[in-house]
C-alpha cells in the first residue's frame, strides 16, 4: 500500500477501520497508521496516569510458600530525557510464519510521561504477581491494591487457559493490558482475554507486523474502543497502593527487531522490585544499561524465555535479582532455557523458578518480603522432574468457566469458594458440560 492512499483525518475522535484490505501488509500498515494518528489528535494518550480504577478482590494463595525477606532498598529514579538508542540488528522471529515486518510509513513525535518518584506514593495492602504458565511464551498478570495489569497472554492457543484463571481470581476489569511486542507467543492469546474480560487500556511498542494474528488483535482493539498508547521509555504509572511501574524500554523501536522492541517493565512496591524484560536481547539490554536507570531489582522475570541471546553478566549485575523467573514451555523446540542463561544464573546465587518445571508461579510481597507459592515442587530446581498430582475422588469446577480439575490443581485452589461446584464423577461433570482442565488432565 503505497503513502498516497492512506488520508488521515487528524480530527476524528476516535479509530474506525473500513478501509478495503489490499493486502496483508497494507492492512497492518493501516491499522498502525491510524493508531499513531489518533496519538497525534489527542484521541490516544501517551500520557498520564491512570485513573477511576476498578478494584478487584482476589483469592490468597494457596500450596508450598517460600519466604524471601527484602535486604536492599531499591529507588526508581526515571530520566526526563533519553538518549538515542544505538542502532539495533535483526533477530530471530520464533513461533510464527510470515514474519517479514513491514516498515511504518509514519513518524510520531512523542514525550514521556512526566516520571513520579517512589516517596510519593503511599503504600499499603499487598502486591500479587503472577506468572501464569501457558507453555511457551509469557503471561504476567499483576494485581495491587487497587489495579490488574496483564503483560501478554502467550500463543492464541493459551487464550482459553488465561481467560479462566483470571475468571477464577474474579478479575472482571484489566485497567492495562501490556502487549510486549507482536510476537504471536506474547500477543496470541491476548485476543482471546480482551474479547472476554474488559480492558481499560493497551500498552504496545506500536511497531507494524505483518502476520494474521497481530491484524486481529489490532481490529479488537479498534472494535472495542480500547485505548491504545504507545510504550516508551521514560512513562511511569502509579498502580495504586504505593505501586510504581516504570517503562524503561523502548525508546526507538525497530520494525525489523521484534525482540529488542521489546516493552521492558519495572514495578516497584516498597523494598521489593520486579524487571520484566519480555523478549529483550542483549542489544536492548545494553541500550537500557546506557540510560543509566536504576535497574536494581528483588525478582527478574529473565528475558527471551532464558535465551542465551538475553541476560548478559552486565544487565544480571545491574538488576542483581534474588530471585530469577523463566516463562518457557516442556521440552519447547528452542531449547528454552539454554545451559548459558542457567549456568549463569547458578553461579550468580540467584533462585531459579521455571513455568515448565514449576507450573504457575506466584508472588506475594507486602513490600517488605516475598512469598513464593509453585504449582509443582521440581526434585531438582535444574531438571523437569514434577511432583504428580494426585488423583482426588471428587472433581471441582468454576461457575465462571467450563472446565473442572483435581482439587490438588493450581487452577483449582484458586477458585473462590462461593464460586466453586463440586462432581462426584466425570460423568456427572460432562453433564453439566465441563471440559477436563489442560494442566492436571483429570480422567
């Protein structure tokens, strides 16, 4: 699609796409296209903080926990101002087909939100964050005092299993989706979740992609009027509570560099810090390491699946995490998380959590200590070994979703109980038209 046929009123209020699809990579360009020129009008803030959010009360944690008291302080202090990110290199697409990006046709010219400081905000109640394990790929969800936040939601396949565990937690409102980067195993299932749980905001790199998958996801957004801001270095929302997120990047996103475009997160809530470093390599690592933030940080969600392409002694210097976690799938094609990335980690006396030997992982922090509660308890943090779960007489489902597990699963436990319904056999739950849950396989 060439420039010419491309006319954006600048003064429309809001994004409606109509346009014939030419082709796919002029559709993608189109959606981009008008998403930027809403931020230009003013229809799409970039700014800000989020306000009127929707609390939402969650279950406690259930299972093993691991308690982990805070040793160190840890200040954000965001720049005003970013440098030019050095010049970035292709990296390998993973997941997907027809992965060829395309470039935007449109340049936005666009400020950060002005940074808060951790001293402002008072804090209180509890921070929960949740790496929920959808094999491979990422899906944080994060829970304050007053707000939800979800980061991706893994393949589209994964749509399902994250729909109902947030229904399962009673989370009816996500104030902020976070889309990390069009990657199919980050954004896949985020169609799914915002089809189905309202959605006050998403937050992307807004950098075009030219595959089925990122084309739905922007037509939802565009269907359910959903703002849409575009993530840069240097914003920094006050999630209530005391909680302060931080994007520190990226600052100038490249089309043909989908993992270094990659949104990178850091949450702080009191002494306790989180750095969320999505599919970032080295490359972006090093441009974070140059816009000299505060990087320091109580748990490390470890970037690219534990890639050796991402977590440079460097990078796991200046963050210098406790605790590490990997979001990767089973005996995953990619060899997901290389023998570097662990060596490393090992040798840095950093504990280790991985989705494919641990399952779902949650965190709770009060701001002074963590508690870390596994959905399975690996012989070995190193190996793939689970424990089993047991087989109970009984079967328990949700009155908010389809599906019925053990009551020994994580899904299960997570229930609230004025939610749960309880089966006597399988049977008796495909007569109430319950679908086995996909982690426990209950038979």
């Amino acid at each position: 699609m060439t420039r010419g046929l491309l006319m954006i009123n600048r003064r429309k209020s809001h994004i409606n796409v109509k346009s014939k699809i030419v082709s796919r990579i002029g559709f993608s360009l189109f959606i981009i296209l008008m998403i930027l020129a809403g931020t230009l009008c003013g229809c799409i803030d970039n700014q800000g903080l989020v306000k009127d959010a929707i609390p939402t009360q969650t279950d406690s944690t259930n299972g093993e926990l691991i308690h982990i008291a805070s040793g160190k302080s840890n200040e954000a202090r965001l720049q005003s101002e970013e440098p030019k990110a050095s010049e970035e290199n292709s990296s390998t697409n993973e997941g997907e087909e027809d992965l060829v990006p395309c470039e935007s046709e449109t340049a936005t010219s666009t400020s950060p939100a002005p940074t808060l400081e951790e001293s402002e905000l008072t804090l209180y109640g509890e921070v929960l964050v949740h790496f929920i394990d959808v094999g491979q790929g990422d899906s944080i969800l994060i829970q304050t005092p007053e707000q939800n936040i979800l980061i991706d939601a893994g393949e589209r396949t994964a749509g399902e299993s994250v729909v109902e565990y947030l229904r399962n937690l009673n989370v009816t409102y996500l104030n902020i989706v976070i889309s990390t980067h069009p990657h199919s195993d980050h954004i896949g299932g985020l169609i799914n979740v915002i089809n189905n749980i309202t959605t006050g905001e998403v937050i992307d790199p807004a950098v075009p992609h030219t595959t089925q998958t990122y084309e739905d996801y922007l037509v939802l957004i565009d269907q359910k009027n959903i703002k849409f801001t575009e993530g840069k270095a240097g914003m920094s929302r006050d999630l209530g509570g005391g909680a302060l997120m931080q994007i520190i990047h990226p600052s100038s996103p490249s089309v043909s560099d989908l993992n270094n475009a990659s949104i990178v997160v850091r949450l702080t809530f009191g002494d306790i810090s989180f750095v969320f470093s999505g599919d970032a390599e080295n490359e972006a690592e090093n441009e974070i390491l140059l816009r000299d933030y505060d990087l320091s940080a109580t748990v490390l969600k470890v970037g690219h699946h534990g890639s050796r392409t991402s977590t440079s002694d460097s990078y796991l210097s200046a963050v210098s995490p406790k605790v590490a976690v990997i979001s990767c799938g089973k005996d995953n094609t990619y060899g997901h998380p290389h023998e570097e990335t662990l060596k490393l980690l090992k040798d840095s006396g950093i504990d280790v959590y991985r989705t494919d030997t641990n399952g779902t992982i949650v965190i709770k922090t009060d701001g002074q200590s963590l508690d870390i509660d596994t959905q399975y308890v690996p012989v070995d943090n190193e190996t793939d070994d689970q424990e089993e779960i047991v087989p109970d007489v009984k079967y328990v489902g949700s009155i908010k979703s389809d599906k019925y597990h053990y009551p020994t699963c994580t899904y299960a436990k997570r229930i609230l109980e004025e939610n749960q319904i309880w089966f006597e056999s399988i049977e008796e739950t495909e007569a109430a038209g319950y679908k086995p849950c996909g982690v426990c396989k209950p038979k």
